[in-house]
C-alpha cells in the first residue's frame, strides 16, 4: 500500500504520457460523455484521489484500504456498469421520494464529459463516490436527522458506515447492491406504488372540484351532495349518486370514512368534508414523510414485535409479517408533555394488578393543587414520603409547599379502579412509556382519541396478555386470570421479550384483508413538520402527466 504526502501535478509525471495521448485519441472526450469513463492507475491519479479524499475520513479510509484505485473510473466493464447504475438511480432519485438536486447528477455528467487528465479523473472519481454515499445515506435511512425534527421523535435512523459501504459496493454486483439499499417491506413498496398513483392524479385533474359544503347528511339535495359524490367515485369509493344524499351515497361516504379513521356512519359532517376536501398533493405530503420513516426504520422489526400506530389509535401485534392481534388505543393528549414519542424497545414483563406510581409531574402539577384546596381529595390515592412509607394526609400542611419543595409521592394500589387497570406491560424506557389496561372504557368508542398522560393504553388488554403469554404457556388465558384473582401485584417476565415501535404513519397500507390506501389525521402536527423539513432539504411534490 502506498502512502502520499503532497501530490506532485499529475500532469508533469512521466507516467501521465501514454494516457494523455490516449485521452486526446478519445476524440475530445466523447466516450467520457457516453458514460464511459476511463482510467491509467498512474501515480497521479492515486496522488490526486489521496489528496482529494484526506479531507473526508470515510473516503480517506476506503480509498487509503483500496491502494487509491478507481472505483468508477477505470477502463474495465466493471467500473462502466458502477456509473450506469448510479447514473441510473440518481436520475430516478425523485420516484424514491429523494431530493434529486442533491446528488447534482448532471455535474457528474458534465464532470465526465469534459476528463482529459488524470488530476480529471481523480476529481470525478471522488465526486461519484461522494455522491453515491449521499445516495447511500438518503435512500437506505433516511434524509433527515429524527431528532432534530420536532420534539417527541425520539428515535435513531440506523447509519451505515461509509467505508465498509464503499467496500462491500466494490465486492457486490452494481445493480443488486443499489436495488437493495430502499427499505426492502411490503410497506416500502406499498408506499411507493401510492406515490406514483397520487403523482399521477397530481398532474392531471385530481379528484375533480371540491365539495362546497361545510356538511351533508342523508336526505338531502343538493348541487354540493352531487361534488361529494362524483369526488368519491373518482376516489374509487363507487359510483356518483347525483344530487340526492340516499342510501348509494350513505355507503359512498362510509367506506372512505372507514380508510382515513372517521366513525362510520355515512354522515358527511364537518370532519369528512374536511377529509374529502384533502388534494392529492396533501396526501403526497403524508406518504413522503411515510416514507422518510419507514426508512428510519430500516432494520429488523423482529419476527414477532408491537406496533403502535399513534395517529391510528391502534396497538398491534405483529408475527411474521401478519397482523396477529390488533386493538384500539388511547394516547398521549396534544400537549407538548402529554404527546406521546416515538421510540422502539423490547418489552420484557407484564405486572398484573399492578401499583400506579404517580408520575412526580402528575403529582406536583395536578393532585397538589387539589390536596391543597382538600386534603383528601383523590382518596384512593396513598401519600408516601421518599422511603416509601404512607404518610397520614393529616399530618401534612400541604399549602406550604409547591412543585419545586413537595416532598411526598402518590401511589394507587390495585384495584379495579386503578388507573393502569389491571395489567400494564412494561418495556423500561427513558420516557416512563408502557401499555396498559384502563378503567375508562368510554375514551375507546370515540373517533380520536388523544387523551392520556403519555402512556398507551389499551381496549383488549386482556386478549393481548393472552396473545404474549402463548408462546410460554399452554393456558395463556389460565394463567392470566389465576394471577389476576389473587388481587396482588405479580410479575411475569416475557421467555420472549418482544420489540415494541411507537411509530407515527398518518399514511399506510391496508391489512392483508386487503382495500383502500389509509389516511389518517396528523394528531400533533409531527408529518407537517417531516414534510417541512424534507421540503427544505430540496423534496419536491411533483405531478406527472400520464
């Protein structure tokens, strides 16, 4: 392996010769221009290339492990079909919901063009791979930086190392290596194919006008009933049932309201208007920024894992691909300390009849005001002092404390009307973020439901201990409910700890049951911010004509 220090001009070497003379035989350049670069490995190009890429650690390192050999620019086929296949994708970098100005693919054509030295070709050498690893980072994890998006997204894109990437892509086939860098799901895929669709709609006329309307309802008629209509049908929901709101419209706006999460119940209120009203370059906005987190998501799921969908409203349990157990979910109001995050875990325990220990922000900012005012109010909840131990109400003056000096806790000890229920599973976290059962069982029959502290709390929770504790268990049912009767607290620890994502998708595929694309609402404004930011980093809707 050869060490440079300072490059000599790679045009003065002696061993420049016989590829100046070949580069002008090239007829200015014209086989560069075709996409064929070519390259003598002279001490000049390597010198240059170790110049080039000193500045860049990751090039610096392939380049230093490879001897400074060209990647891209060589004369053999192999080097050729390197360029046409990151050619290729930087050209389709737009369809991957990329933003394609960044990899100034045309630079790299008019940099190839006009090579006529090896300092030229060292130059493009290092411009192909630069932009190839840009591409890299883009397309398999994601343009953006989770965390610097907007608060509550607390979640890593999984980064590859460039060096090894460079490496492993100088071993692979060009092709297959570059087809494999998008995330490689069903989702993926779905996303991609509803992008196109919408690109397409974009370009031409779209769903037609809107409805002009704040709300319909059945038996009425109306030329606003007739755009509602023929909108849906040229959504796919049926055929136009003219100006009279009857039973063919009732289903119309039923089974839209059943893909974008609304109640059912045909009824075009303020809402679904609302809904119907969305563009489809609105609905572009929410499948880029699907997209952009499904690439931060790039990596194994687990085989069996939990899938929490906040804007959903939905917790899932997933095996092998396939929605196993699904039920509804409450989550964290639209506060910014209620919100609740995105994160992946594993959940490794459930507590049955377990103790709600009283978050110190929920103590000192909701029940110590109202302990204040009465001292035994919320009763079923057990002062305790910093060893644990309860403490008389009684002996407390607690107007002479505030948030900042309240020295005491709050628990509830089970019950049936505790306020994590009867179970909670635990997947230990930062955040203090867990699922768990509720006694509040009226929140699950309402549309949204964005109404707790944070945590998430479940409308089956019972069916899903069942579900974890079957792959431990031959009475899974049995066993919970024994546990259950005893009244105490009990601990069981998952043989199988299970991955649990918090994830936050206002755009998805249906189930395997198959049906329309999904929409759902940006419950706390977190997709608007992902579009803003893919904006600004140069995403672009397009519409494209058919």
């Amino acid at each position: 392996m050869t060490e440079f220090a300072v490059p000599e001009d790679p045009m003065q070497t002696t061993r420049t010769r016989p590829i100046r003379n070949w580069l002008a035989a090239l007829a200015c350049g014209a086989m560069l221009a075709a996409g064929a670069p070519v390259l003598a490995q002279g001490g000049g190009f390597a010198q240059a290339v170790a110049q080039l890429s000193a500045g860049d650690r990751a090039l610096a390192a392939y380049y230093k492990a490879a001897d400074y050999g060209a990647l891209w620019t060589g004369r053999g086929n192999r080097e050729r079909q390197r360029v046409r296949e990151l050619m290729a994708a930087l050209d389709n970098a737009g369809a991957q919901g990329l933003p394609a100005g960044r990899y100034d693919a045309a630079g790299l054509k008019a940099m190839a063009a006009s090579a006529r030295s090896e300092a030229d070709l060292a130059k493009l050498e290092v411009a192909y791979s630069k932009a190839f690893l840009a591409y890299v980072h883009d397309v398999q994890s994601g343009i953006l930086t989770p965390r610097r998006v907007a608060a509550g997204i607390e979640r890593d894109a999984p980064r590859r190392d460039p060096a090894r990437t460079l490496a492993a892509f100088a071993r692979s086939s060009p092709s297959a290596f570059i087809a494999a860098l998008p995330p490689q799901t069903a989702e993926y895929a779905a996303l991609l194919s509803e992008k196109a669709r919408l690109e397409r709609l974009a370009g031409g006329n779209g769903w037609g006008p809107k409805v002009q309307a704040s709300a319909l309802q059945k038996g009425q008629s109306s030329p606003a009933v007739a755009q509602m209509s023929a909108r849906l049908a040229a959504m796919g929901y049926g055929r136009s049932g003219g100006a009279a709101y009857g039973d063919s419209v009732v289903q119309q706006v039923a089974a839209f309201q059943r893909d974008h999460g609304l109640a059912p119940d045909g009824v075009a209120g303020k809402g679904t208007i609302a809904e119907i009203n969305e563009e489809p370059e609105d609905r572009l906005a929410s499948v880029l920024a699907a997209m952009e987190r499904e690439r931060w998501m790039n990596f194994p799921l687990g085989k069996r894992h939990i899938w929490v969908n906040i804007p959903d409203f939905t917790a899932k349990i997933v095996d092998s691909g396939k929605v196993t157990l699904s039920t509804r979910s409450v989550v964290g109001q639209n506060q910014p300390s209620h919100r609740s995050p995105e994160f992946s875990d594993v959940m490794e325990y459930m507590v049955i009849n377990p103790t709600w220990n009283v978050p110190r922000s929920i103590v000192v900012n909701e029940y110590l005001p109202m302990l204040k005012s009465n001292p035994n109010a919320a009763g079923q909840l057990q002062l305790i002092d910093q060893s644990g131990r309860s403490v008389s109400r009684g002996s407390v003056n607690f107007a002479s404390y505030d948030a900042s000096n309240f020295p005491y806790g709050l628990k509830e000890p089970p019950s049936t009307g505790n306020a994590l229920g009867t179970v909670k599973f635990m997947f230990p976290n930062p955040y203090n973020i867990y699922l768990h059962d509720t006694p509040s069982k009226s929140l699950f029959g309402r549309e949204s439901r964005a109404y707790s502290h944070g945590c998430i709390r479940l409308a089956d929770p019972h069916d899903f201990a069942y579900a974890l504790l079957a792959q431990q268990t031959r009475d899974p049912k049995g066993f919970f409910q024994s546990q259950l009767a005893t009244g105490r607290e009990t601990t069981v620890h998952l043989e199988h700890p299970v991955p649990v994502h918090i994830v936050y998708r206002t755009a998805f595929a249906p189930d395997a049951r198959g049906g329309a694309f999904q929409y759902r609402r940006d419950v706390y404004g977190r997709d608007a911010a992902v579009y803003s930011a893919l904006a600004k980093a140069g995403v672009s809707i397009r519409g494209i004509r058919g």
